[in-house]
C-alpha cells in the first residue's frame, strides 16, 4: 500500500468522515469554538439577525442567525457541570442579544446629536449602553433553553420556550421596550403580519425562532429524518402563515366612514427648531398655512376637509396659555371642522410650586375651543424623564431628559380617558410616539366592555425628527401599523418628520408621506372591521398556550434522552 493510499483510508475510516459536507463542517467549527472565538461569532450572528427587522426585512438572515445560536449551545453543554453549561449558555445569548441590539439600535445616537454641546458625550451611553443591558434578556432566554436542552429536533423548542420567553419579559418588566421584537421579522410582512390577528406580536415571535431556527438540524440531525423534518415543518409554517394572509386579505379595499375626509401635516420642522419660543408665530404660521393649502380642485384647503391632524408636541410654547395662539388657529377653523393635535400641556392651576407637565393630544374646534384631552400614559425613560433610581444622580452631573421640560413630563393615568370623543370621528384609541409598539395596550386596561366607547380606530401622532433619516422611524412605523392588523382597527398615524400615513386594519397602507419630507396628506378615514379580533379579545392567552407547548415538547424530549 502506498503512503497516499494508506492516508485516504485512514481518513475514510473515521467515523461519519465521508458524510461531513459543507455545512456539517461549518457547524461542527461554530460547535467547537471557545472562547473570544465564540463570543466574536455570537456577536456576529446576532447582528446579521437584526437585518430580519424592518426596513430591511431579510428574513433568510434570522435562519443564519438562529442556526449559528443553536450550535453555539451545543457546544456550551460539551463537558462541565451544569452550573457552568448555564453560565456559559448565559454569556453567549449576552452576546447574540449585544450583536443583535447593537446593529438593529444603533440609530439612537442621532438623538444624542440634535443638542451635541449637552449630549454627544453620552452617546455611548445610548448605542452601546442600551444593548449591553437590553441584552440580559436574551442571557436569561438562552440559559432557560439550555435548561430544558437535548439533542435532536426538540431543542428548536427549547430555544424557541426561552427566547420567546425572554421577548416577553422585555416589553413587560421595568415599563417594557419591545421594540424590534422577533417576531418583527413575521410583522413586517403584509401576508405573514396577518397571523396577527389571532397570535400578536409575541405569538409571531414564537413562530418566527421556531422557523428560522429549524434549519440548523440539517447539519446536526443525529438521523435522516432527523435532520430534513423540522426544515420540511418550519416550511409548511412559513407556507401556511401566507396561505392564512393571502385569504384574509380581501380584493377590494375596505369600506370608509361616511363624511370623515382627514388632512394630516407633516410639517418636518428641524428638531432643534421645534422647542425654540422665538420660533412660535413661524411654527403656528406653518402650520396653518399648510393646513389651508390647496392640493387639487377637490382639496383647496380646510374648507373641503373635516379634521385636521397635526403631530405631536407641535408647538414650542403651552397652546392652552397663549390666547393668541388659540385665536389665530381657532379664526382659521370653520364651523364644523375639528383640528386634533399633539401639545405639552401644564396641569392646571400651574404655579411655581405646583409645576406638572403632560405630553398630550388635544382637540381644539372654532373659536380655539379645546376640547378633549389625553395624556401620555407610557413616556419614554430618559427621553421625557428621568427613572427615579438615577433621577438625582444623572441631574447631578448635569444630565437632563432629552425634552426640556422642568422636571420632565408626568405620566396619566392608567385608568383615565384613552378613547376620546372627537365631534365627526368614531371613538379614537389615542396613542403618543412610542406608545404604539406595545401590543395589547392600545385600549385602557379595564375590560372591553367596560370602556366609554368601542374604538373605531387607532390615532398615534408622534415626532421621529429626533432620530433623521435613519432605521429608527422606518422601525416605529412598522411596529405601529402592526397594531392595526391586532386590533383591527384603522391607524392614523401623524408623524412631524414622517412616516404619516393611513392604514386599514388589514395592514395596507392607503395613503402616506415618505420620511424627511414636509407635506399634506389627505384620505378617508377606512371603517374597522367587523367585530373583534381573536387577539383583541384573548390577548397573548395562544402565545402563552405556545410557549407552554414549546416548553413540554423539551422536556419530554430531555426525559426521553
């Protein structure tokens, strides 16, 4: 036998030898790497997966991501004690989360930027900060899966039970930030979003790990069947899921409120312009003007309109105190016409003493009569208040919340009016800025029925100027229209930078304005449909069902091993 013979059947001779392709290989190197190696891959996988978020909407990158993370536990239950297998599954999801967060959040910075002298030394703060903390979820996600881990098929769920689990403590603890949440990658679909109607958010999350996470088997299967089956499953998921849209999506567009025709502005007004008080008779000025512009023979102006809707915070100034401003814009109003507009608002009798502030929607009729009121419910930590752990010692070395008002905003109440009553409109669900990408928080917390009225749609006016021409208002947008597909009902979204747009409550976009630019919108305002969604009638009761399932099928599978 020559050398070269003999080398060839040496290595024909290791086991599985012949069998380990391309991908088998490439696992096996994911499964042993050790140490900055597997942290630098983690890292790595889970920013690809942040391509899977909108706007990109790459969901082959979670399948990539989601495979790499299984391997990466394989190799973390390779030998040691169970103490360390979950330290080291803990220290690889921090890392996939970093990744993940880091990429897919890095457009906070832009705020940090918008008054520099004051904040550009705390954007590390903010882009890297944020991650590293948000990404103790996914710590917790992936050691609750290596918990519950065996081989084979069954750790698609255990990954799936802790992951998911992870998503939905992160909207929920400590006030909640779901934004890019998983299941995003389903969301952002106009045929796959439609699931979420019966599921939510967080039950496309559960689907989207379970499918995207499917094909790491094919290189890791311990037999045949083992290894094609849950790819071929995961397929038929995905399948389904636009099978479901395709049907649910009707061919003609949805009915729309008789005698509604909305105008909504979006002025696109600097955000270093917007708090400026010298700046108030030009910002009114604009506002009106572009509110009585004429855009065809049809539209020429607030004559031939029944709302007007301007975003949120739009004035520089408390509208409810200056006479003259509500004068000016109450002069422009004629009979019958309603504006509907974002305003800081004081919390009256406002003294030095008694100084509370509010960010809220109000609605102003001719005249300059104000009407109804809402005030944000959930604000945006450190953005319009400080949390009280750090108040004192972030003001301390001379930080402040991003929105310049004394003290920050106060939150209102829970339990008080959310559904406001708006002469011409069905009942509208308000929300402000971020509130719109909590799912299952679009109505007040008490039951339906005890509500002052059933919604007829979704308002969210908000201001993304913050953030530029970035990710970051492509990603609100996104997360707020998913709102509209939940609950069924229609979104109006104002936004002073964009995206503004009008969405029926399956999700189509009717009508909308592209982000940076300063313009008018009209549309019709489309019905809700009928009756109400599984979702907004069960909540996340199926996604917690799925979790649970994910969670038995583990186990057994553990029990079995």
């Amino acid at each position: 036998m020559t050398a070269r013979s003999a080398r060839v059947a040496g290595e024909a001779s290791r086991p599985d030898a012949a069998r380990v392709g391309l991908l088998d290989g490439l696992a096996h190197r994911v499964i042993l790497s050790h140490r900055w190696g597997r942290f630098g891959l983690a890292v790595a996988a889970g920013a690809l997966g942040a391509l899977a978020m909108p706007p990109y909407g790459l969901f082959p990158a979670l399948i990539v991501s989601l495979s790499v993370a299984v391997w990466l536990i394989d190799g973390a239950s390779v030998g040691g004690s169970l103490r360390r297998t979950l330290q080291s599954s803990a220290w690889i999801g921090w890392a996939w989360g970093f990744g993940y967060f880091t990429a897919g959040l890095w457009w906070l910075g832009a705020a940090f930027l918008v008054e520099a002298d004051q904040f550009a030394w705390a954007m590390p703060l903010g882009v890297l900060g944020l991650p590293a903390v948000l990404a103790l979820f996914f710590a917790v996600g992936f050691a609750a899966a290596r918990l519950v881990w065996s081989r084979g098929p069954a750790r698609i769920a255990a990954l799936a039970f802790g992951l998911a689990g992870a998503e939905w403590l992160r909207g929920h603890l400590f006030t909640g930030f779901p934004w890019n949440t998983l299941g995003m990658a389903l969301g952002s679909n106009l045929w796959t979003m439609q699931a979420a109607s019966v599921i939510g958010l967080y039950g496309l999350t559960l689907l989207a790990i379970l499918i995207a996470a499917a094909p790491a088997t094919l290189a890791t299967g311990t037999t045949a069947r083992g290894r094609t089956a849950p790819s071929l499953v995961a397929l038929v998921a995905l399948a389904g899921l636009a099978a479901y849209g395709a049907l649910r999506l009707p061919a003609s567009p949805d009915p729309t409120v008789a005698g509604v025709r909305l105008r909504l502005i979006q002025p696109n007004v600097p955000q270093d312009a917007r708090f400026r008080a010298d700046m108030r008779d030009e910002i009114v000025g604009k506002y009106l003007e572009m509110s009585d512009r004429a855009l065809s023979p049809e539209r020429t102006g607030i004559s031939d309109v029944t709302h007007l809707i301007w975003p949120e915070s739009a004035f520089p100034f408390l509208i409810q105190r200056d006479p003259q401003a509500l004068g000016r814009i109450g002069a422009a109003l004629p009979e019958g016409k309603q504006l509907v507009t974002g305003a800081a608002r004081g919390r009256e009798p406002l003294t030095r003493e008694n100084a509370v502030f509010h960010n809220s929607i109000l609605t102003i009729g001719p005249g300059g009569r104000i009407g109804e009121v809402y005030d944000k419910v959930h604000l945006v930590p450190f953005g319009e208040y400080l949390p009280g752990p750090f108040d004192a010692a972030l003001r301390a070395v001379g930080l402040r919340q991003f929105v310049a008002v004394p003290g920050g905003f106060t939150p209102g109440s829970r339990e008080g009016q959310r559904i406001l009553s708006v002469p011409g409109l069905p009942p509208v669900a308000a929300t402000i800025c971020y509130e719109a990408i909590f799912p299952g928080a679009i109505l007040p917390p008490a039951a339906p029925e005890a509500a002052p009225a059933v919604p007829g749609l979704i308002l969210n006016l908000t201001n993304d100027a913050w953030f530029g021409d970035t990710p970051g208002p492509r990603q609100h947008f996104a997360q707020a229209r998913l709102r509209a597909v939940e609950e069924g009902l229609p979104l109006v979204r104002d936004a002073n930078s964009g995206i503004s747009a009008v969405v029926d409550g399956h999700g189509r976009i009717l009508a909308s304005l592209p982000l940076g630019s300063e313009g008018v919108l009209d549309s019709a305002l489309p019905q809700r449909l009928p009756g109400r969604t599984l979702y907004a009638r069960f909540g996340d009761a199926s996604f917690g069902l799925g979790l649970l399932a994910c969670l038995g099928l583990a186990l057994m599978a553990r029990r079995r091993a």
